[in-house]
C-alpha cells in the first residue's frame, strides 16, 4: 500500500523541495536573513588614494595600493558579507553568486602588488615589544601631544591636531585603506603604531591587516560598517563576476593630498611662422614724426610752466625774509625779468 503511495507522488513529478532562499546569492537562508536584516542597513567606508610622499610608496611597492581605487559593487560586495559570515569553506575564501572568492592576505597581496611580508623583522615581531607613547610621538607629532586620557589618567590616543602633516595624511589613508574607520578626531594606540612603523620602514604585511579587517566588518552588527567595497568588488571581477544591470555601484572618496599636486607643465606652443613687420609707407613716416614733434614741445611747455613756478615761489620767499629782517625796499636785490613768452604766445 505504502509502495503505491509512493508511486503516486512520483508519477505527480513530486521530488526533493526546491530551497526557500535565493541559493544563486547565498549560501545559506541564514545568509540571505542575515542580508536583509543587517547588511542592507550597514553603511560603507568609501576607500581612497594617497597622492605624494613617493619616496615610502616605492620602498613598500605599494603603488597599486595607494592609487585611485576603481568604483565598486555594493550589491556585490553586500552578498559577500553576508556570505562570509555563515561561511562554509575556510577563513580565506567565501562563495559569492556560484565562484569561489579567495580573500585571503596572500592574495590580497598579490592584487595589490605588495610584497609578502614574512621576514624576522616584520611586523608581528615589531608589536611583540610594544613603544612608549613618548617613543612614538616623537615621529608622529609635530607638537608635545594633546593626550587623550582614561579614567586612570593614563594616555590612551592623541589627538589628531598634534599630528604633522606627514602623518595626518597617513592616517586618513589608514582609515580608508587599511584600518577603516570613520572617526578621525583621536589616533588610538593601534592606529598610532601603524603611523611609526609606516614612517620608520617597519614592513607591514597589508594583506593580513585588510583580511582581518574584513571578518571583523563581517562579524559585526549593524553599527559596523561595510570595509574595501573597491577591492573585494576587484577580488570578484578577477574570479569571472561581472556588474550585472541592476547593481549598485559606489565611486571611491577623492583622492588624500590631490589638491597639492604639481599641476602637468602646459604643453609646448605650436610653432608659428614669425611674420614679418609692415612696412611703413612715406605718410606713415610723416604722421609719425609729426607726433614725436608735438610731443616734444608738449614736454617744453610743461618745464616752462614748472620753471615759473619755481621762481614765484624764490620771490615769494625772499620777501618773507626780507620783511623779518626790515629791509627797505630800495636796498633789496633785484631779480632778472622772466624770459620773454614764444612769439606766438605773445600778447
């Protein structure tokens, strides 16, 4: 009886129920709640480039690293998230709509260009003695520092008004590329570490920080923010993913420093044939000496003029002074007449 019960359901073209979530998206119903209810309510930390300081992007080969970023995805990189976290593979790698995206800090390095960091006087080594405040803000401060205290009165970050311009620009970038975050008015001793070993040379291994950041953002709640939208949408470009219509792209922050860039020297004139001056013609010539002329006895009148002034006022003074000593008039000195006007200014 029970066999042809069975029968029955197969011949209805009954089978194995179809998932009751969108499994081309997720990995899990968990995943796809977990989107709708968190992820899509989380904001993003928009990544950015660094513009100068040249000299520490070639020693580090962070060139790729501290360029422009491209637009990212945020519906792609929102179903990643999601995915990570109810993960099913390992801590390096995560399915996003069918392919196997591998995220780990090997290949975040590899992206990015940067080398891989695993001598003895990396980065780990660097932190298992940790530096004084003094010690760091030293290399980081262009002022003693405005410390940022605990209930204990113990410095716990500075302040980022006592940072050089050096290190501010680091830490915005820091912020944005490599330890996201969006508060930027106190630099917490984690954040100041990276701004020393960055400025000493200590190696950094960013692809461990940027995949360690990455589960840190995936784990959180909602109060977290989404981290690298450019770089894990470049991850899934690189595994054969494409924008699909209907995506939601996110354009990266301007560029730190941009504004004090050299601007591109002006390109060379086009070369222009000289042309020849016009000759001038005999009434050309006559106009102009005619002018020269005119101009010239403008310029005698004017020092005539000036030339009567000047002996009105010597009169003018003498009398003054003839008067304070009482001098009578037949006994003073008698001047020489002004020269004559031209004859034809003659009255």
């Amino acid at each position: 009886m029970s066999g042809r019960r069975a029968s029955k359901r197969r011949q209805a073209g009954e089978g194995p129920s179809a998932p009751s979530f969108d499994n081309r998206r997720f990995v899990s119903q968990a995943a796809e709640d977990h989107h709708n209810t968190n992820v899509l309510k989380r904001r993003f930390v928009k990544e950015r480039g660094l513009a100068g300081h040249e000299e520490i992007m070639h020693q580090r080969h962070w060139e790729a690293f501290m360029a422009k970023p491209e637009a990212g995805n945020k519906t792609l990189v929102r179903e990643f998230y999601a995915n990570v976290k109810f993960n099913s593979l390992d801590d390096r790698r995560a399915l996003v709509r069918g392919a196997t995206i591998t995220f780990s800090s090997s290949a975040i390095n590899h992206l990015l260009g940067a080398p891989i960091v695993d001598e003895p006087n990396d980065f780990k080594a660097f932190i298992q003695h940790p530096l004084s405040w003094e010690t760091i803000s030293k290399v980081i401060c262009a002022t003693p520092p405005d410390w940022v205290l605990n209930v204990y009165n113990e410095p716990v970050g500075i302040l980022h008004s006592s940072l050089t311009n050096e290190a501010w620009d680091w830490l915005r970038f820091i912020n944005a590329r490599l330890y996201p975050s969006s508060y930027l008015s106190e630099v917490s001793k984690e954040r100041a570490v990276l701004l020393y070993a960055i400025l000493t040379g200590v190696p950094l291994d960013i692809g461990r920080y940027i995949n360690g950041a990455i589960f840190k953002s995936a784990r959180g709640g909602k109060t977290v923010s989404l981290f690298f939208p450019s770089l894990i949408t470049a991850l899934c470009h690189r595994e054969g993913l494409e924008n699909l219509p209907g995506d939601e792209l996110i354009q990266p922050n301007t560029t730190i420093n941009e504004e004090n860039r050299a601007p591109p020297p002006p390109p060379p004139p086009a070369h222009r044939r000289q042309r020849r001056p016009r000759e001038l013609g005999l009434d050309d010539r006559l106009t102009h000496v005619e002018e020269g002329l005119h101009n010239l006895q403008l310029q005698h009148q004017r020092h005539m003029v000036e030339h009567q002034r000047l002996r009105l006022e010597q009169r003018q003074c003498f009398a003054v002074l003839y008067d304070h000593f009482q001098i009578p008039p037949d006994r003073r000195p008698q001047f020489a007449p002004d020269e004559p006007d031209a004859p034809d200014n003659a009255a």
